[in-house]
C-alpha cells in the first residue's frame, strides 16, 4: 500500500493519467508500451509523488465519484493542507488555501495556481475563478504543498494543484450519471473515450444546477471538454485538449451570528437605522442581488519526447476568460474579458532507470495575458452608469532547475533555484473629468437618494516584480517503505491587479466614492491603486511518509517567515479597503494523512490540518491571529465494502476549535461538526445507484465568513453551511 496521503489504494493501479505534472511525468498513451519509468498509472505517479522532499498527495476520483455534484470541498477532503471553506454550497467561489496562501483575498482568487491537464487556468496576473476548477471533471488531482511547486511556474507558499483527465486507456467506453436532491439539486455527467493503436480520444461533459439551501442562492454550471492524443513515433507523444465552462451563481452573501442561528437560509437586507443608531452592518442582498457569471475558454497541448535518458516536454496554452461580477452597491459591477498565453519546456535527465526522481530537471514557463475591465454602477441589481474603465496587462516568466543527487546509504539532495519576473500595468482608459456615484437613504434604503459625482483620479500603474527563489531538500529512506524528508525554501508572490486596483469608499447604501450617502457632493476617491510588494517567505518544513502493515502516514510540519504579506482588507459592513502589505507575519502547521485497512473491507481514512498564522509585533494588531484561518480541521472518512456489490461510508469535517472573523480578534466563528453518509449498488456490470445524506444531523453552522480587518459585534460575516440534504443518483457505464 502506498502512502497515506497520496490516496491511492492498492487495487487501484489501472489505467493511465493523461496529464500528470510529477517529476519525470509526460503525456503517456498507454503505459503497456511505455517503460516502467514513464508509467503514468496512479500507481506509478504516487510512487515518484512519494520521493518528493515536500508536501503532496494524489486524490483520485474513486474518493468522490459516488455523490450527485462533487464539490472542491468533497474532491479535497482528503488531502492534508488543504483547506477549502464553502461560500454557498455548490461549485461557486469556496476559499481555497494552502498554508495560508492568499487567505485574505475577498473573493478568493489568488495564492495556488491552478492546472488543468498540467496547464494554469489563472490569468497571467496570478489570479483564478475557483469555479472553473472542476472536480467532477478531473480523473484524479495532485496537490503540490509549498516549494515543491516551483518547478511547475508557483513560487507561491501555497504551492499548486493539478486537475488531470484521464486518457481512452484508464476509461474506454462510455459513463453516464444523473441525479439530483435537495435544494433544487439536478445535474448530470458523461464521458466517452476511443482507445486505438496509436491515437485515443475522449469526450466529457457536465452540467449541473442548483437553487440552493438559502433564499437568494441559485447556481448553474456546464462544463464540455476533451481530448486527443497520438504516439507521433516510437518516443514522441502528444495530446490535444480543449474545454469550455459557463459559471453562473448568486451570491447569497453574509449574515450575522444571531441570524445564523435564528435562520441560516436568510439573507442580509443591509443595515438598520435605529435611534441608538446603525445596527447589522452588511450588504443589502436582497436589493443589490449580486452575482457572478463566467465564462472560459481553454485549448492546450502538451508534447512529450522521450529519448530514454533525457525527456522534453513541451506545453502550449490559450485561456479567454469572460468574468462579470455584480458586487453589492458599495463596489458595484466588474466586467473583465480578456485572454492569456502559456508557453512551458521542461527538460528530464534520468540516467538511473531505478530512480523515482530524475536527477537533474528544468522548467521555463511564460505566460502573458490582456484584459479590458469596465466598472458599472449596481443600480438595484441593474446595470448603472459606466464609473471605471481599465486596460490590463500582465506577464510572469518562472524558470526552475534542480537537482536530485543520489548520496550513500539511502540519502539524496535536492538542490534547486528557480527565478520569476512578472509585470502588471494599467492603462486607465476612462475619459470622463467625473466619476458618477449613487446612493440609497440608509432609513429607507429602497429610495434613491441624489446622485452626485466626485473627480476622476487615475488609476493607472506599471509596476515590475521580480527575484531568486532557491531551495535545499533533504531524504532519507531507513527502509524501503519509509522516507524522511527536511526541506528548507523561499516563496515568492507578486500582487494580481484585483490588489493593485480596488474600489474603495462605498457603503452599503452607496457606490465607490461616496462614503457619506447623503452628501453627493464630497469628494472622495473611488479607486484605490496601492504601491505594493510582493509577498515572500522563507520556508523550514520537516516530512515522515510510510507504511507498516495495513497502516500508511504522511506527516509534515513547516514554519514560515512572511515578509509584505498580502492582505485584502474590508471593513465592518464587508466593504473593500483595498490592499496593503503586513509587515511580518508567521505561519506555521502540521499536515498530517493517516490510512488503514481497520479489517477485511473497512477502510478508514484521516487529514488533520494545523494552523498558526499569527501577525508578527504588528502596530496595529500585535501578535493576532490572521483572519480567516481555522486552527484545526479534521476530515475523517470509512468506507465498508459490505458485498461485492454493495459499498458504504461516511465522513465527518470536524473544526473544533473557534476561528477568526477579523484581524483583531474581536469577532469569532463558533466550533461544529457536519457528518455525511453514502452508500452505492451496483445492480450490474454496466449499472449502479448511489445516494447521500449530508449534514445528517442538520448542524446550523458558518462553513465560512468574510475576512475583515476590525469587525463589530453584529455585522454580517458569516456564511451558513447547507442544512441536511437527500441525494439519489443512477451511474451506467457501457
């Protein structure tokens, strides 16, 4: 059995990944005539995964592929550091972080990059749509924690994860699902896949809709995609790829704790005029009624040359994005559209055919990308008056190299040095001396107030980011089923433009620029444009990955030093502030996967997550804890394979500890536990049932809240996790 957080089990060892992005890792068409060492079977990535000196782990689509809609949440439940907390219950915007990674971006979208297929989604900018990044669509995932992703373009803390499709020879014929649930829950998924000599094809898609646990909470997702691959000569190998993803999804926004617990599928309708004054800062949801639709587009390809000892690959990839984010009044609607250019070589030398890892690895990697961004005034959930106007540009160039040197008994060092530039300018392209704004009366806040206008500042910048970013791994292997690993690094994280350029001034009853809504006449900027750093850290992380009999481990521990930390600031109503750089911070965790065979077909399976991120002798916070960051998550998940064709399971996300709403610690999201239960039939070769039940004790919790800097008592940051819910679905595969 394979280590624990690699999650892979010793019967699942068919088929081949079509795009792994491990070391030594290409395009593979069928692992029957390809040699040992460019196996691309589960089995044989997770082998190279385990001589990693870092944190990483391979989730394959077995772990989730028996509920209706697998989320991110589900898909990454079991994968140690790695936190994802739900927005709003469905395949959205959920928080995505590693080791706190870009924690405090409001929405989340910055601090991992994303691969499909071993080729980013994010803009060249650094920043991503979390909803483009579909599980249900992914064959298997792996995660790479920290600086073991700089060889793939991240010089980020977080590190990357990399959504891989299958090829026609690990799922030939053809899959159907349907089903549906609670909530309004209804979607259905396919695939089908040509295998022959030299040339394979596949074909996905998935479509799924929602309208959601709370009031204001519909979604829709479809998603179409595929592949084609060919074995060009006996060592050149390529595939094609290409999809295409519509999101769509309200944004049912925060609420306060006392309505959490009176009514968790509520929502705010903004603040409250008393004669004791305001009370319930929020955004008023029900007036504004935000929402995001995207849009991408992605086509790809990656070239494999294998010439025994040396292996190229070569990597192309063109995204267009169209993103419209209508946001609550006090930023209003983002309209971004635009495309970015990936461009990747990446050279192996693997003269020892009995090395997992190649002993010396390459990696350039260009991306550039260009967006035009319109800000629009959200007039009761309508498109107002144009206020902004942007050109975008960006380009970040990542180069690695590094080594894996084979030392005596059992020891080997991976040193490394990797090196990123990127750029980020804005060319301000709105024409008007003015900038309009309106407003609603806070006592009544259905009617308009007066509009007004404030002047028109520039928004425009061209800054430059660049610097070295080198690495030390060390491993010892005691026995051959166990490895120890010690690690110590520096990160690297430029600014993306949503820090660079923000909306600032607005309230919950007013537009960017208006901070008092009954004075329309004040001047006040409506964009903020910080002078920013890039984050960077130095990183000390120590690993111990095995097995013993039925029981695999993989455990790490790590220390950061961050310096000009990036964080997304918000006021008490959830307003933006816009971007600063903290001074120092530290995060420290322990990521730690257990699996174990508890008896003949009972398997159980264990991801604790560790966080301490704490501000470091702050001015203003002192040693708080950053926001957002819960200290403890558990995910624990059995599964019993009663007969041959009857399996069940449940899981349980456990956060037992309280966790910050704010920086200044004064506001706290409460403990909670949500237990779920599956079960699946198959009734015969080619046809199967499943079903769930989740939050089977209908837990009233916040499954995540708004980061801000200084909260207030009552304001709305909490956002209700899904009440308990009933799924069915059909699977037929022939």
């Amino acid at each position: 059995m394979l280590a624990a957080t690699l999650l892979v089990s010793s019967t699942a060892i068919g088929g081949a990944l079509a795009q792994s992005a491990a070391p030594g890792a290409g395009t593979v068409l069928d692992t029957i005539v390809v040699k040992a060492k460019r196996d691309g079977s589960p089995a044989a990535i997770a082998e190279r995964l385990r001589a990693v000196p870092g944190g990483v782990s391979l989730v394959l689509t077995q772990d989730y592929s028996s509920l209706v809609a697998p989320t991110l949440s589900d898909a990454l439940a079991s994968a140690p550091g790695v936190i994802v907390q739900n927005f709003f219950g469905a395949n959205d915007q959920p928080r995505v972080q590693i080791r706190g990674s870009g924690l405090q971006q409001n929405p989340v979208e910055r601090g991992i990059l994303m691969l499909r297929d071993g080729l980013p989604i994010n803009r060249a900018d650094g920043s991503y749509i979390v909803g483009f990044a579909n599980p249900g669509a992914a064959d298997a995932i792996e995660v790479y924690r920290g600086y073991v992703a700089n060889r793939l373009g991240a010089t980020v803390l977080g590190g990357a994860i990399n959504f891989m499709s299958a090829n026609a020879s690990a799922a030939p014929g053809t899959e159907l699902t349907v089903g549906g649930g609670s909530f309004g829950q209804l979607g259905t998924s396919g695939q089908t896949a040509y295998e022959g000599d030299r040339f394979d094809a596949t074909l996905h898609f998935d479509v799924t809709r929602r309208d959601g646990f709370r009031d204001y909470n519909g979604s829709e997702r479809i998603e179409v995609g595929g592949s084609i691959a060919s074995e060009l000569s006996d060592f050149v190998t390529t595939r094609l790829f290409f999809g295409y993803t519509d999101l769509g999804f309200d944004v049912a926004g925060p609420i306060n704790k006392g309505a959490l617990e009176a009514d968790p599928s509520q929502v705010s309708n903004g603040p409250l005029v008393t004669p004791a004054g305001v009370i319930n800062p929020g955004p008023n949801v029900a007036r504004d009624k935000p929402r995001r639709d995207a849009s991408q587009y992605l086509i790809g390809s990656r070239t494999t040359i294998d010439l025994g000892e040396h292996q190229f690959d070569l990597g192309l990839g063109y995204t267009y994005t169209d993103d419209t984010f209508r946001f609550p009044v006090s930023s209003g609607i983002r309209d971004t559209s635009g495309g970015d250019l990936t461009g990747m070589m990446r050279y192996a030398y693997s003269p020892d055919t009995d090395r997992l890892l190649p002993l010396f690895e390459t990696t350039a990697q260009y991306t550039i990308g260009s967006a035009e961004r319109r800000y629009y005034l959200n007039q009761s959930g309508l498109q107002g008056a144009l206020f902004g106007e942007n050109d975008l540009d960006a380009s970040t160039l990542s180069l690695h190299s590094g080594f894996n040197i084979p030392l005596a008994d059992n020891w080997s060092i991976s040193p490394a040095l990797s090196y990123a530039h990127a750029t980020r300018s804005s060319d301000d392209t709105y024409s008007s001396a003015t900038r309009p704004t309106i407003a609603y009366n806070p006592a009544n806040p259905t009617i308009r107030l007066l509009n007004g206008t404030v002047p028109t500042g520039s928004t425009a910048y061209d800054s430059s980011y660049d610097a070295w970013s080198p690495s030390l791994g060390v491993t010892f292997e005691p026995t051959p089923d166990q490895i120890l690993f010690a690690a110590v690094s520096r990160s690297f994280e430029p600014p993306t433009h949503d820090d660079l350029l923000a909306t600032v001034n607005g309230t919950p009853n007013s537009s960017p620029g208006r901070p008092t809504p009954g004075n329309p006449s004040l001047a006040a900027a409506a964009f903020s444009t910080p002078d920013l750093e890039a984050q960077t850290a130095t990183t000390a992380e120590l690993g111990w990955r095995g097995n013993l009999g039925g029981l695999s481990w993989d455990a790490t521990t790590y220390y950061a030093w961050v310096d000009n930390e990036l964080l997304s600031l918000r006021d008490a109503t959830g307003a933006s502030l816009g971007a600063i750089n903290a001074d120092q911070t530290r995060h420290f965790g322990i990521e730690l996967g257990l699996t174990a065979e508890l008896y003949d077909g009972l398997m159980g399976r264990l991801a604790y997550t560790y966080q301490d991120f704490r501000f470091h002798d702050d001015v203003l916070r002192g040693n708080n804890r950053l926001a957002g960051a819960p200290r403890h998550v558990f995910n624990a998940a059995f599964s019993h394979q009663a007969t041959e064709d009857w399996s069940f399971g449940t899981s349980v996300k456990w956060v037992p500890d309280r966790t910050p709403v704010d920086n200044m610690n004064s506001l706290w999201a409460d403990p909670y536990a949500v237990i779920d239960l599956k079960t699946e039939y198959r009734i015969n070769d080619h046809l199967s049932v499943f079903g769930e039940v989740t939050n089977v004790f209908n837990e009233t919790y916040a499954s995540s809240t708004l980061i801000v800097d200084q909260a207030t008592p009552n304001q709305a940051a909490f956002l209700p996790g899904d009440g308990r819910g009933f799924y069915l679905g059909v699977k037929s595969q022939f």
